[in-house]
C-alpha cells in the first residue's frame, strides 16, 4: 500500500496532465496575443501616409537639396535633415536671427506691444556713418530719433540695419562684446556646435555657422509671437527712415510667411525661411536655411534656392535650384566684386533713398 500511495502521488493521471499542458498553451497564446498588439502602432507606422513619415523623421531625397552651398530643413515636427556640405562658413545678415532672439528674450515683447523706446546719440550717428562708407546695409537715422523697441527689431529684420544690430546689442548687454558672448553662450546651449559669432550683424566673416545649426535658432526664434509677427510683414514705417521693406520678397508668395535673407561676398546668398504648403494632401510646416548660394543677385540667389526646396518637398516639379545664370559660389557680379557689400546693402538702399524722407 506505500508504493501504490507513493505511486498515486508521483505520476498524476492523464487526464491531470493534459489540464497542465492546456494551461501552459493558454498562457503561451495569450502573451503572443500581447506582443501583437504591443506592435500594432509600429506596423501601421511603415503604412502611414506619407506626410505622417515625413513627420517620423523618414529622409528627404538628395534631390531636395541645392547644388551649390548648403542647407538644411525640417518639416513638420521632424528632426532636423541636414544636406551634403555642411561646414562652418559665413552667414552674412541671417546672424540677425540670434540677436532679435535675445533681445525678445530679455526684453519680452507682446504682439501688439510698442516695447520701452530707446533714444538714439551722436555716437550712433557716427557709427552709422562709418558703416555707410563700409557700404553695409543701414537705415538712416539721427540723433534724438527715438525707436521703439518693435521699430527697432523692425529695422533689424526687414531691411537688415546693420547699424541697428549694434544699437540692439549695445542696448541689450551694454557693449557689442558683452552681447556677442551671449549670442556664443546660447548657440552653445541649443546644441550649435559649429557656430561662432563675433558681432551682432553677421558683417564679420568671422561670423560662422552651418545650416543645420541656424535651423536651431531659426526654430526657437519663430516660438516668439512677435518675431514671427514681425518677419511676416512686407514693410514697416520708422520715424526718420520712412518705409522700409522686407529684403525676403517670397512673402505671401508660395506659403512662405519668413524668416531671414542675407548675402555677401564671403556668405553668398543665404536665406532663412518657413514655407506652409501641402505635402502629400496634408498642411505642412517647412522650415530650412540655405547657405553660399551663387549668383549676380546674391539675395535673389538664397531665395531661388529656398523657393525650389520648398516645391521638391512639396512634391511641385521644378526645374534647376536657380533660374539665374549662375557663377562661382561666393562670387558677385563684375560691377561689385571689388567691394564689400555688408549684408543685404547694395540692392536696398537705393529703395531706401526712395523711400526715405528728410530728417
């Protein structure tokens, strides 16, 4: 009777067994049941519209991107595609960017706010003098002229003062240099690892980025209400220099609703930008820098190339990156080529002189 008990109690019956290995079956079906739908949102994934890749970070063909210089562009909420050629090189007047961005972030501005007015001296004129003879881009002014703060950001970014990015830096931070380490110190803390500013203007050579890192600031600067309020608008009227308009004549023109031109010698063409166009049925946000862009026109130049990125990424057929005849990246036309031309000057200050009224 021991064995048969001990006999009884080591080897269950069948029917025991197969209870068991049922179970066991059951509990191997139901976690593959779990798997399955854990990875549901990653297969449907590979089978979303294709705006809804674009979103994901899925890459942009090499035909997006111009043929000369660099440049770089997000879309939608996407990371940050950067092209061939990405190298420190000379940013001209989209060096701007930055510095409305600091100065909105110190001195927050509301949409529909003037800001606190800042009276302008002698030494501004002067200074404003000498860069005239330098041939940069300046807008006129004189002593006693008081701008608002929004006039002033307006001087920044529509006709690209040169004179007034000294005025905002030194406004700002008490001195040009003091500024300048600030613009360094927050291109370091948004990951700008190939950047370096040395004046508030982008006028200096030594003023360098990629593309892929002047997406950074360009993003951070259009969170700012008024910044992208400001760079939507076409003109504005300052109280000395008259109108001034925008140097980015792409406004209301194929979605494009900013950001920043710049060019010269050293720079080429360069153009910061945000577009909204459909892209695969879906409303998008296209936002991209372009850099070193050649040709006769240089402003022209970065906002051809701008304009062909936006309707590649569109999906819109167009033809070369630049309609206009095209030279050596860098170089300019045979009429300017012994002159320095600061930023966006040559073409615009013969509209200022035409807009300009006496002081």
């Amino acid at each position: 009777m021991t064995h048969s008990k001990h006999a009884r109690t080591t080897t269950p019956p069948i029917w025991i067994r197969r209870v068991r290995v049922a179970g066991v079956l059951a509990a191997i079906v139901a976690i593959a049941a779990s798997l399955a739908y854990q990875l549901l949102p990653s297969s449907s994934s590979t089978a979303a519209p294709p705006s809804d890749r674009a979103a994901r970070g899925v890459a942009v063909p090499g035909t997006v991107w111009p043929e000369y210089g660099q440049a770089a562009v997000r879309i939608g909420h996407s990371r940050i595609q950067a092209g061939p050629n990405q190298h420190a090189a000379p940013i001209a007047s989209v060096a701007k960017v930055m510095t409305a961005y600091l100065v909105l972030r110190d001195h927050p501005l509301g949409v529909g706010d003037d800001g606190p007015t800042i009276t302008l001296t002698d030494a501004d004129v002067a200074d404003t003098d000498r860069r005239s003879r330098q041939r940069e881009s300046v807008v006129p002014i004189v002593a006693g002229e008081q701008l608002t703060q929004r006039e002033a950001l307006q001087a920044l970014l529509l006709p690209s003062a040169n004179n007034i990015a000294a005025l905002l830096a030194r406004w700002d931070s008490g001195s040009a240099a003091r500024f300048v380490a600030h613009m360094n110190a927050t291109a370091r803390s948004l990951g700008m690892t190939r950047t370096r500013y040395t004046d508030p203007s982008g006028y200096d050579d030594a003023t360098v980025s990629t593309g892929a890192d002047q997406l950074r600031i360009v993003d951070q600067a259009m969170r700012l209400p008024v910044f992208a309020n400001i760079v939507a608008t076409s003109s504005a009227t300052l109280p000395v220099a008259g109108t001034v308009r925008n140097t980015n004549t792409l406004l209301g023109r194929n979605g494009f609703v900013g950001v920043k031109t710049g060019s010269d010698k050293a720079a080429g063409g360069c153009f910061a930008f945000r577009a909204i166009r459909v892209v695969h049925g879906k409303r998008t946000t296209i936002t991209g820098v372009v850099l070193g862009q050649p040709g006769h026109d240089l402003i022209d130049a970065g906002l051809a190339a701008a304009d062909t990125m936006v309707d590649r990424i569109a999906g819109d057929r167009v033809g070369p990156a630049s309609p206009q005849p095209m030279s050596p990246p860098g170089a300019l036309p045979r009429q300017l080529s012994r002159r320095r031309t600061g930023g966006d000057a040559i073409r615009w200050r013969r509209r200022w002189r035409t807009d300009m009224r006496p002081p």
